[in-house]
C-alpha cells in the first residue's frame, strides 16, 4: 500500500532536522549566500549561481579508486545517525 506523504509532514520533517541536525542547518543557513543571476539572449535565457559552500563537493575526489571506496549517500545504512525521514510509496 503506497503512503501519502502531505508538505506539512515534509516541513515538519524539515524544521525538525534543522533543530537537532547541525550539519543540515549550516548547510541551509549558507543558502542564504547564493547569488543567482540571469542572462536574457534573443529568445532565451540562462540562470547561472554562485554558491560559495558547493566547494567541498565541486572539488570531492572524482578519480575511479575514491569513488568506488565512496560510500552510497542515499543509502539507509550510510546515512548519519541523526538524518531522519518519511517512508513514500513502497521503496523509499
């Protein structure tokens, strides 16, 4: 039986990890220093963004040896501890 998952249960979930997660709220309060510009051409446009914090993951280690020995972030078992969610659908 698939689960209804509503945006106050996922804001709940949200502002509950905020609290107790410090990693989560350091990374969400440097949010608030992107900076988003957009570039109007003929018929189209671009938005390009600067974030300041995305430096740790732009410059991880990509080379085949550090991503094998990499483990799954999105997997239950890796995930740290204090990282909570709400189980959807049948599988996640």
């Amino acid at each position: 039986m698939k689960r209804i998952v509503t945006s106050s249960q996922v804001a709940e979930l949200l502002q509950e990890q905020l609290n107790v997660w410090e990693l989560a709220r350091n990374n969400y309060e440097a949010l608030k220093q992107v900076k988003v510009k957009e570039l109007v051409f003929d018929d189209f446009k671009i938005k390009v963004q600067f974030n300041p914090a995305r430096i740790v993951s732009s410059s991880a280690k990509v080379d085949t040896k550090s991503i094998q020995e990499r483990k799954c972030f999105l997997c239950e078992q890796n995930r740290p501890a204090i990282q909570t969610g709400i189980p959807f659908g049948d599988d996640y």
